[in-house]
C-alpha cells in the first residue's frame, strides 16, 4: 500500500476576506486540516478582483500564513469562484448505443458530459462546471448512474455554470503572481454545500444561503442533484453602506456596529439601548440606537431575502424542500437573521456550520460559518483526481513574490481532462 501523504491546499478569495487552508490525506484516507489562514481581502469587489496586486497581495499573505502555521509552503492550489457574472442553465443531450452488446460504458457518459462544453455560450464566456443531474435509459428516468446498464439510447440531463472569462482569468493571475499554481476553480456555492449539507438533507429538498461580504450565493438540491444556483449581488458591505448613511457615520464604525450590535428584526432590538460613536475631527459623538440599527439592517435584508425567494421559485422545487433553509457564511451570524428567513419564507432554518464529523483537525475556530467555503474547497480538492499535483515545498524552496511579472496562467495543464471527469467519477452506483 502507498504510504505517501497527499496535501491540499486552497484559497477562498472572498470580498471582505482571503481565506486559506491546508490539510493533508493519508493512505488510511483521513483528511486532517493542518493550517488556517485569514486576510482582510483588498481588491476584490461583490466576488470579482477588480485589483490584480492588490488581491494578489492577499493571498500571498494567506500563504505565508499557511506555511508559518503548518511549517511547510505549497507549490498550488485549488481556488473558489463567485461574482454577479456567473449564471446557470439547464441542458439535454442523448446518444444511441450502436453496439450488439448494448453496455453503457463510462466512455458513453463522458462522451455526453464532453458535449455540453461545446454549448453555444454568450461573447466572453466560459464553462465553469458541468454537473450531471439525472440520466434516462431507453425512457426508464432518473437513473443516478447508467454504467453497465443494457440500452440502446442514453439521455443526461446537466446543470451548466458560465462565468466570464476575464474573470476567470483574474483569479489565475492573482494566484500566479503570488507564486502559486491554480489547479482548479471550484464555484463557492457548491463548495460551500460540501462542507454544511448533509446527504439527506439533499435529499429531502435544501436551499443553501451563502451570506458573503459582496454577494449572497444560493444552491438549491433536490433528490440529491442541484436544481438551482444564482448569485444575487448584494452582501454584508451593502448592509454596512446602509447603516453609514443612514446613520451618518463612517464606513469602518458601520460595520463594527452591525457586527457587535446589529440584528436582523428591528422589533427585537432593545429601544432603550444606544451605542456612543466618536465624532470626526474632534466632532462630538453621536449616540444611535440598536433599534434604529436593527430597523436599517432588516429593509435591507428582506430586499436580499426577496431575490433570493425568487431564485428558489425559479428552480422549480420550491414547494418540495422538505429541509428548509441553511445558512452559512460570515453574513449568516448576523443575530435573528434565522428568525427572519423563517417569518419571511416559511421555511425551516438552520445554521449551517462546517461539518468537522468528515475530518480530523485541532485547527482552532474552524467551525465558524465564516469558514464553511474553504473548508468545502479543500474537501472537494481531495475528491479531485489531480489533488496529488500538489507538493509540500521546505522553506528554502518558497518562491518569494514577483515584483513585476505575473506568471503565465497554468490551469491549462488540468482543465480539459477535469472537464471531461469532473462529477463523473462521484457518481454513485446506478439505480433507477
């Protein structure tokens, strides 16, 4: 048996913070979390770098971070992809089985998994993810997986993600130029669902709510597959430039009151309770109640909450999601933001903490929600046939960061063999 340890590391690239991780697998096949890392972000805007030194920097940060925590660098990384940019559709394609013996083979599949990156697309974009949702074998439906079965036509239904290329490429050049290699780019939603969903609860029927500093990501399971993911391009920091300008205040002591003081339903907040901000310049302070906080804070929330109620309804399953809500995110932990997702949707809600059950870690804090993305990043690295790419570096082999050149984009090594692999090979036995 191979006794070699195989490491993974990956970069959460978010708006308000770069988060990196590090873990590593074993021949026994546990995961352990090494090292965690955690950067204010610059240069990043609503899930988008709009500022290639300044995200770059970032990251770097994390990096070294990662490296004095767990005494050792890496050469590359997985990375997380989010932004207003990204959409998603669904799409079926069939091919006849022309052979006597009429086996569906895993090449039939790919073959069918391989077309869909050949979908007419808009100018600019790109394919981010294929996903299989369902498979029909000779009109038998919602067969889960379709290898060894006899047919003689096979049809796949696929949940499709674009984004553009531009920015796509921008979180390439970020992670280059911090002298690191991207090994693949996963979307933050679908990360974030591998680190706080359970099985059953997909199958049940679940709606994940990513609160983020710049966005608010939703995946939405049914059955067991995804039938719905949007990014709805509004956040914390727009919750926080509510408060500033309601309260007439600057934007740093905005966020620090929606953080320590701030809830989600402006009845429950105590009248009688103000907090005192220093004046500008020698000004005098200015006394805000938590009300009046609380009061700023729900407008804005129930306008997120209606985008996102209308993204659910578009998924088609909204009357079917027998587990309710989950949130996750640092947004999340905004106090009786549950309360209000459940009097505004009806629905259950739960917290959705990163699941520490699947690994082994003395990584202190790793469960808070802030942390839900990476951790589900570096879970879906080790599920990700080109993890062991990765190489530990000692600190004499740490390259240190360009002042000048961004490094040329490498993915290219990786993706076209994961277009034509990825999610294929999680699939689980058929049944129909």
């Amino acid at each position: 048996m191979n006794s070699k340890t195989e490491y993974i590391a990956a970069i959460d690239v978010g708006t308000s913070f770069t988060v990196g991780i590090a873990g590593k697998k074993t021949n026994e096949g546990k995961m352990e979390v090494i090292a965690l890392a955690s950067t204010p972000s610059e240069g990043v805007k609503r899930g988008v770098v709009v500022n290639i030194e300044e995200a770059a920097a970032g990251i770097k940060r994390v990096s070294d971070q990662l490296f004095a925590e767990a005494q050792m660098g890496f050469d590359a990384v997985f990375a997380g992809i989010a932004g207003q940019h990204i959409r998603s559709f669904q799409n079926h394609c069939s091919k006849y089985i022309d052979r006597s013996e009429n086996e569906i083979t895993r090449d039939d599949v790919e073959d069918l998994h391989a077309d869909m990156f050949k979908q007419k697309i808009g100018p600019g974009e790109t394919i981010i993810h294929v996903i299989p949702q369902s498979f029909t074998v000779d009109q038998e439906p919602d067969v889960k997986n379709p290898v060894g079965m006899a047919g003689k036509k096979l049809e796949a239904d696929y949940h499709i993600l674009v984004g553009q290329e531009t920015s796509v490429q921008n979180i390439e050049k970020c992670i280059n130029r911090a002298g690191l290699e991207l090994v693949d780019l996963i979307f933050e939603p679908l990360a974030a669902s591998e680190a706080v969903l359970s099985e059953d609860e997909k199958e049940a029927g679940v709606a994940l709510i990513d609160f983020g500093g710049g966005t608010t990501d939703l995946i939405v399971y049914y059955d067991g597959v995804i039938r719905h993911t949007a990014v709805i391009p509004f956040g914390g920091q727009v919750i926080a430039t509510d408060i500033k300008e309601g309260c007439s205040i600057l934007q740093r002591q905005a966020e620090t009151l929606k953080v320590k003081f701030g809830s989600a339903l402006g009845d429950l907040a105590d009248e009688n309770k103000v907090v005192s901000i220093p004046g500008i310049t020698g000004r005098k302070p200015k006394e805000i109640s938590f009300r009046n906080i609380a009061h700023i804070i729900q407008a804005r929330m129930e306008e997120i909450l209606d985008a996102v109620l209308l993204e659910i309804e578009k998924s088609g399953v909204a009357d079917k999601l027998g587990a309710g809500i989950v949130i996750t995110g640092g947004g999340a932990q905004l106090m009786h933001l549950p309360e209000l997702i459940n009097w505004k949707t009806g629905y259950d809600v739960r917290m959705g903490t990163p699941d520490l059950s699947q690994i082994q870690t003395e990584v202190k804090g790793l469960g808070n929600p802030r942390y839900a993305t990476a951790l589900g990043l570096m879970l879906k690295g080790f599920k990700n046939p080109h993890s062991g790419r990765i190489k530990p570096l000692l600190a004499k082999e740490k390259e240190p960061m360009e002042e000048e050149e961004v490094k040329p984009a490498k993915r290219g090594l990786f993706r076209e063999w994961a277009k034509k692999i990825t999610n294929i090979l999680e699939t689980p036995a058929h049944e129909s």
